[in-house]
C-alpha cells in the first residue's frame, strides 16, 4: 500500500513538474519574432550574497539590453537624447525576456538574458521624443584604408599600415557594418604606386571589382608631424559621400590614440549607414493592395513579408471574397521605397483605382 501511495505522488510530482516547464516556456518565449525587437546575450554576473536580489538582477538586464537596443538604432547624436532614460519607462517598452545559462556558483549569481522590446511601443516612444531610428540592417562593407607618411612621401601598405592591422581588434554586438579588408597583393601594391600622386581622386575599381562587393569606403590616411587628416570616400547604396576629419597633437604609434580614432571613424561609418535606413514615423502613407485569395501559399510569404518589413507601421485586412485579400498597410516613407523593397521578395503590383493588385 505503501509502495502505492509512494508512486502515485512521484507521479503527481512529475506531472506538476512537467506542467511548470511548458508554462514557464511558454511565457518565456512569448512573442520572439518580427514585432520585436529582440537583443541577445545580455550577460549578468553578480556577487551571491545575503544582499542579493533576483530584481535587482533583472532591472540591470533590462538597462543594458535598452543600451544595446539604442545603439543598435539610433545614431550617436540621438542616442545622446535618452541615454539618461529611467527603468520604468525601459520596462513599459518591455515585451517579454527569456533567462538562459542560469547559474549559482562559487557565491557568484550568472545568466544570460535575450530582451524582447515590443516594436511597435518602442517606435512610439522615440517618436515622442522626436527621434526616427534606422531598421537594424546588416552590411558587407569593403574598406580599403591608405596610409601616407607625409614626411617621408610614402605609403605604408597593409601589415605596415596600423589602421589596417587594428581595424577588427575590437567589435561590438550592436555594430550593423561587417567590414571587408582587402588582402596583400603585389598587384594592388603596384596599382596604388602607380597612383600616388592623385591618389585623393583614385576610384580603386580595379581592386573593388575583385571582392564583388558593391559597398566601400576607401580611407586615406595622411599622416604628417603627429598630425593626422583623414578622407573617407563612401559608396554605400550608389550614395556617396565624403567625410573629412583632423586630428592634431596624435601620434598613430600611441595604442590609446590610435583606437580612438578607428573607434571614431567606425561611429561615424555606422551612423551613414543607419542615415540611409531612417524609419521616419511621422509619414503615414496609407496603401490598398490585393492579392488573389486563391494564392494561399503567395499569401502567407506577403503578409510575412509586411510583417518583417519596419516601415510598415501597421497591416489589416480591409475585406475578403472568393477572388481578393485586401489589405490596408501604413507606410512610413515613400511609394517608390515600398515598391523596390516588395520587388525583391518577388511582388510586382498594378494599379486599378486606387488599388494596388499584386501579380
């Protein structure tokens, strides 16, 4: 009898054991995907001790996943705007969060936090505060950086050269450019040479043509009696632009001075970038678009792609019949963005009134 009391509450442990995972899963992962903004490996370690407290943990994982997000968003000159932020304004953006890798050892509390920002609040909020972020795109981006010793007249070709050695020592999660440098080859060497002394106006096609790469900067780095002046040539997305710094009293030879300056220019890289992808809010362009109800699988790939896309604000089916889905989306930017960014996902549209039908 004994025996059976005994398995019968291990079986009843097992059940409510079983019944408490799903349920703590099921919160746990609630909502991870396109209408959040999710930000991974927050990583927490603190003293466990008779002081210590779970919330305190968590309030410290929200902050930093709120720094990373801004970061991840927002240009430097905006994230300067609510860098201060209280936590509880932080928590409201809140959407869900997941523990991983939880740990007590050695009187040391560790764990891994993924946060998952609602994005539809989150675009709210820095519209209240008059700032559009970016969509977090990544990027392949080919940097060709050319250092000249101005007192010497010479160039400093790649391993000489100490922007380019340093360049990816140090990267950071919330960075959207991946950057490609070019290898050391004899050819390249002769074709900068042979280029000196126009070497400012250079369009360095031959060696961009190598990497298939349509994004560059080529970064010319004149170095003359610890002064240093730099002229970065941007293609990004067929737009150019040109940024000219100068830096006086440095010397490239100082380890401090130097990751300063890669640490600048990569702030400054990073905000052209997210410049090209503003989410400007404040424009709200209303567009009707159907689609053959028929098409079920054509279906679900477009309203996974409405959903994904950031510039749509929000979506709703206006009407269904046995020949239409239609759909009123809000855009924030213009016609013609929608209509490249749909066009690469495969939808190609006509317009009939005031109707854009997808074919």
């Amino acid at each position: 009898m004994f025996c059976k009391n005994q398995i019968f509450k291990n079986q009843i442990f097992y059940i409510i054991l079983i019944l408490s995972i799903i349920v703590i899963n099921s919160f746990a992962f609630k909502k991870v995907n396109a209408s959040n903004y999710n930000i991974e490996n927050i990583i927490i370690s603190e003293i466990f001790d008779k002081n210590f407290k779970k919330e305190d943990v968590f309030d410290k994982a929200f902050k930093l996943a709120f720094d990373e997000l801004i970061l991840t968003l927002l240009t430097s000159t905006d994230k300067k705007k609510i860098q201060n932020i209280d936590l509880f304004k932080i928590k409201r953006l809140i959407d869900s969060f997941v523990i991983e890798n939880e740990n007590f050892i050695n009187d040391y509390y560790s764990a891994n936090f993924v946060v998952n920002f609602d994005k539809t609040d989150t675009l709210k909020f820095f519209e209240s505060n008059n700032i559009f972020p970016s969509i977090p795109k990544k990027i392949d981006l080919l940097l060709i950086p050319i250092l000249i010793d101005k007192d010497r007249d010479t160039i400093k070709f790649f391993n000489e050269n100490l922007i380019y050695k340093n360049w990816k020592n140090k990267t950071e999660n919330h960075y959207l450019i991946n950057y490609i440098l070019p290898t050391d080859e004899i050819e390249d060497r002769e074709v900068i040479t042979r280029n000196f002394s126009n070497i400012e106006s250079f369009d360095f096609e031959d060696i961009i043509n190598k990497y298939n790469i349509s994004n560059n900067i080529i970064l010319i780095i004149n170095e003359n009696n610890n002064k240093v002046q730099i002229l970065s040539k941007i293609n990004i997305n067929n737009n150019n632009e040109i940024i000219n710094l100068t830096y006086e009293n440095l010397d490239l030879n100082n380890k401090k001075n130097l990751n300063k300056i890669i640490n600048n220019l990569k702030i400054k890289f990073e905000d052209t970038w997210k410049k090209y992808n503003i989410i400007n809010t404040s424009i709200k362009l209303p567009l009707s678009i159907s689609i053959n109800s028929k098409k079920n699988k054509r279906i679900k790939i477009f309203e996974k792609f409405i959903e994904s896309y950031d510039l749509i604000s929000s979506s709703k089916i206006l009407m269904f019949d046995n020949n239409y889905i239609s759909y009123k989306l809000i855009f924030n930017g213009s016609p013609k963005i929608f209509f490249e960014e749909a066009k690469k996902h495969g939808f190609f549209f006509k317009k009939e009134n005031q109707t854009w039908i997808v074919q």
